[in-house]
C-alpha cells in the first residue's frame, strides 16, 4: 500500500486574471503545507513575458499570495 494522498506532492498551475492582464504561475505543493512556492512563468498583456515567484501562506483568516516580478 502506497503513502496517503496527503504526503504527496503534485505541480499545481494558476492563471491570476487582473483587468489589465494575467499572471501565469507554476510550482510543486502539498495540500496539507502551509506554505508554498511557484514560479511566474509568462502572463499576458501587461504582464505578458512575466517573470518572478510567488509565495503562498495559509493564515487562519485566509490565504496571504506575494508575487514577486523581476526585470
């Protein structure tokens, strides 16, 4: 018998849509972490060739994403 689902780990993709454009983003993550980190990987109109990272923390209130763009 394999380990539980919840020590697995899986790539996760996300699209944030903005009204001026989106973000594109890509990373490896655990459901039960608390938290995690992805790579933005290109985006669309004025984010289009974005580069950067994201970082996510789940908070009793929420979740708290920073997104960080380089060049």
């Amino acid at each position: 018998m394999g380990a539980p689902l919840s020590r697995g780990r899986y790539v996760c993709e996300g699209v944030y849509s903005f009204a001026d454009g989106t973000l594109i983003v890509a990373g490896l993550s655990r459901f039960t972490a608390p938290t995690s980190s992805a790579a933005v990987t290109g985006g669309t109109g004025a984010y289009a060739n974005a580069r950067g990272t994201l970082a996510s923390k789940t908070t009793k209130t929420g979740e708290d994403v920073i997104v960080t763009l380089v060049g």
